[in-house]
C-alpha cells in the first residue's frame, strides 16, 4: 500500500517494537486506521511526525550550544550557584 505504512514498517522507522506501535495507535499518540484487523499509519502522518522529532531535536541542539557558550565563559574555578538568584548586601 502506496499511502499507508504497516505496524512493522512504522516500528522500524522509530526504533519501536511492534507491540509499542500498537499500544500508541490504541492510545492515540499514533494516528492511523485498522483495516481488516490490521493497524495502518498515513504516510504523511510518518512523515509530520518525523518533521516535529527533528525540529526537537534541532531545538535540543541549540539549548546545548547555548549551555556550552555559559559554561566557557564562567571564569576558572568560578564557583556554580544552584540557581537560586543570589542576593548580597552592599555595605
């Protein structure tokens, strides 16, 4: 079928057992149909999910470089707040 990927087709492109592809289209967190018993996903539903895994994972990427810029800049042997805003007095 041109359109629509199997529960094994859709396990192997997510790295997911069978079993756990079933138990998202139960759920919902997968869309797809059963047709003669058996469970389906769109084609284009893979694919938008694919789109938004990738944009997480770019976004993930940019709050890590990010992170890693903080860190290089801390001055050596700065100590790290836990943070909490530290506030002090001024005498």
């Amino acid at each position: 079928m041109g359109g629509r990927l199997t529960v094994r087709e859709t396990a192997v492109a997510y790295g997911l057992s069978e079993e756990q592809v079933r138990r998202n289209l139960r759920s919902g967190k997968f869309r797809g149909e059963r047709i003669g018993g058996q469970w389906f996903v769109e084609r284009e539903e893979e694919m938008a999910r694919a789109e938004r895994i990738a944009a997480n994972l770019a976004w993930l990427d940019r709050v890590r470089a990010n992170s890693r810029r903080v860190c290089a800049r801390r001055a050596p042997g700065a100590r790290r707040e836990s943070g909490a805003r530290v506030i002090r007095a001024v005498r």
